[in-house]
C-alpha cells in the first residue's frame, strides 16, 4: 500500500511517498520558497530508479501549483512510481493541532474545523496544512486524507502532567491544559529506544531543532513533555522565548504602552536564541560567535541548562532514568550542545565512549557499562507517520 506524507511549512513542502509495510522510500520531493517570485528549489526523486530532477530557481506561486508539479512527476511515464492518483491509499499530514481531535483522524469538515478553531493557538502551523489538505482534496477528493496530530502521542499523559494550576472550568469550559507536540517525532523516537532497551525503560527524548521540545518516555509511552498548550513554552526555541513569567505580559501591555500584537511578535520573532544572544536565530551562527561574544555563550548556557533542568525533572519524576536520546537538526549535530547537557548527568553513572555520533544512522555514545545510554537518533517523522496511517483502517 502506497502513503503519501506530506509535511507543510509556511513556504515550504515535503513529501516522501511509502510503500507500506516495507518502508520503501519510492519518491521523495522537496519545495522551498513557495510565493517567491524570484523562484526556489524544487527537488524530486525517484527512489527507485534513482532519477533526481531538480530546479533551483523553480517559481512555484502557491500550493496548489506545487503539489500539481509534485504529482505530475509521481505518475509520469519517466520519472514516475506510480500510475495514478488512484495508486496512493492515503495522504497522512504532519499536522498540529485541532480542537477536540488530538489523536490520529481521518480528515472531515468537523477536524479542519477544529484545526481554524486553533488557529490562534498554532498560527505558524495550521493555516499551512488546512491550504495543503484542501488542495489535495480538490485534487484528489477520493482518497483519504489522514492528520497524524503531533498532540496524538502525548495522549497517554497522567492528568497530573497536563492539567495546569488554573481555575478548573479553564480546563473544563475551554479546552486549556498541557497538549504537548513533536508527537511524530518523539513515538519514532519510543520505536527506536524499544528496539534497542526492550519494553520496560525510562527514557528523555529531546527533539531539539528549529523548535524543541523533551519528552519524559516510560515503557515507549509519553508521561511528560515540555510543549503545552500551545508550542511557545518549554525550551527557548530559535526566536520563540520559552518558559517565561505571564506577569511579563501583563507588565508590558498595562505599564509600557505594548499592545498584545507587539507582544507577541516579540515573543516569536525577537526572543529564545536569537534573543539572547542578538547573533542569529541558526545555533550554528551562535555557537560560531560565542568564543568572542558573551551573550552568544549565553544564550547557548541558558539553551543548555533548560535541557538539563527538564532532562533531571523528568528523571526525578520517573524514578530513575535509563536513557537519553537526541534527535532534530541541534540533536544529531551539535556536539556542543550535547556535551555540554550531558557533563550534568555523571551522578546519575553516565560513561561516555568518547566516540562521535555518525550521521545518519542511530549512534551509541556512551560506554557498554554506562547504566544511563545515550543515542542520537536521526529525526524521521514521515516514517512515523506513514506507520500510523498504515495502521488505520480506512
Ligand atoms: P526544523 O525543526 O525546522 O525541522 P531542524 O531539525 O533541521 O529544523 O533543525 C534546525 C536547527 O538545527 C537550526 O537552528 C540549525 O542551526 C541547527 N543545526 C543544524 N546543524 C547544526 C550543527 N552542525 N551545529 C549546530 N546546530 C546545527
């Protein structure tokens, strides 16, 4: 059976099509700087044959125009992997949030009208996937669409993980309470730990990339993550501040004259990384800088220290801690940042080998007689969801 997955960005897409069960990657394709008119890259290959075509200055005015491209190549004579539209059993989304849809939903009117009721809490995300779907329902209205949510494998959370100290009818009247995200990526994550750990162990994933979040994993399920509500809190991400005190708003807006857009562009666009350090919001920049400029350092100390207060939280919480893993474009790469984070965790009898992560396959970085492992995993999220949509009945 053949899955499309399809994860949308604000002017970007990506799709990996599957043959299911072999996870056979058959075509994969990428589009960056959708609405430029100047134009952007557009990238498709044949997985099976091994035919890449690429544009690099492709103007690619909308969605609609690209998903067009995309499936033109799929089924063509030539480079294509398929014959029809009609080949593709499912289209499953990386999608984010929809009011009263969590979990893993086959696309009706009632989930993307939960997912416009959100739009304020997710802005960044589903007003991308809702233009995605209805594309690909106006393309290909027969076929089912599916939303993997990234909330759907924080589900098994105890209400004490999710439920915050507010009046209770916040949580009861209005749906507010701790949610949490990088669903796809932290359970590819819980596969890959149970694989290597069996089915009893207490683990910390920490997805860290252009945003992050850490997830508390017991016996392969979700306890704790640092996202809540909304993805704005946590770790401070590239330019999103993280965790920070609500009386900042309240301050800001009764005191200095912010309206609520002022403050929330800020807390998006001016603040975690980039904030900090006034360098970048690309951790490689900041971690190039830092030697010469302290708010760079800093900037990388405070990243640090949340992982370590998460990561030690999460251990306390548990009972115990058997693993770490790392994962997302920071995870797998930066080894600053893992060492730093990991030179905390000699109490709990961490050993390292001394080796390097090797890029894409799951590395080992610690000793055999380290009684704490640590992996670094690299990131794959389609597969994720491609298994999860291969496990629905449809
Ligand atoms: P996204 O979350 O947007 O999908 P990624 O998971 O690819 O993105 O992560 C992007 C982040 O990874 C960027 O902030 C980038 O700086 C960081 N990154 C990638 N490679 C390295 C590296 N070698 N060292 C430090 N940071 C890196």
């Amino acid at each position: 059976m053949n899955i499309l997955v399809c994860n949308a960005g604000s002017t970007s897409l990506k799709f990996k099509l599957y043959d299911m069960p072999s996870e056979a990657v058959l075509a994969e394709c990428r589009i960056e700087r959708v609405g430029d008119g100047n134009g952007g890259l557009f990238s498709y290959k044949n997985e099976q044959k091994g035919i890449a075509v690429t544009e690099e200055q492709k103007v690619i005015p909308d969605y609609e125009a690209g998903i067009r491209a995309f499936l033109a190549l799929l089924t063509s004579r030539e480079q294509g992997v398929i014959g029809g539209h009609s080949d593709i059993y499912a289209v499953g989304y990386k999608t984010v949030l929809s009011k009263g849809h969590y979990g893993v939903h086959v696309i009706d009117d009632a989930v993307l009208a939960g997912m416009e009721d959100y739009l304020v809490v997710a802005p960044a995300h589903n007003t991308f996937y809702l233009q995605a779907i209805r594309t690909f329902q106006k393309i290909m209205p027969a076929t089912p669409m599916v939303g993997v949510f990234e909330t759907a494998y924080h589900q098994t959370m105890p209400k004490e993980a999710y439920l915050y100290s507010t009046p209770y009818e916040w949580y009861e009247k209005y749906g507010l309470r701790r949610y949490g995200y990088h669903g796809a990526s932290h359970s590819y994550v819980a596969d890959c730990l149970t694989k290597r750990l069996g089915y009893e162990y207490k683990a910390v994933s920490c997805h860290l990339g252009g945003s992050g979040s850490l997830t508390a994993i017991e016996n392969g399920k979700s306890v704790d993550t640092s996202f809540g509500f909304s993805l704005q809190v946590g770790l401070p991400q590239m330019s999103r501040a993280g965790d920070i005190d609500p009386y900042f708003i309240f301050y800001l807006m009764k005191e200095e004259g912010f309206t609520i857009d002022q403050v929330e562009q800020d807390l998006q666009k001016r603040s975690g990384i980039l904030g900090i350090s006034g360098v970048s919001n690309d951790l490689r920049d900041v971690e190039k800088a830092a030697p010469q400029n302290e708010r760079a350092q800093l900037a990388i100390d405070i990243y640090c220290r949340e992982i370590v207060r998460y990561i030690g939280g999460y251990a306390a919480i548990m009972g115990g801690l058997d693993a770490i893993a790392f994962t997302g474009g920071i995870g797998e790469n930066s080894a600053t940042v893992r060492g730093k984070v990991l030179s905390h965790f000699g109490y709990l009898g961490l050993r390292l080998a001394g080796r390097e992560a090797s890029r894409g396959e799951v590395s080992t970085l610690t000793a055999e007689d380290s009684p704490l492992k640590v992996f670094v995993i690299p990131a794959n999220e389609e597969l994720g969801i491609a298994r999860q949509v291969a496990a629905m009945r449809l």
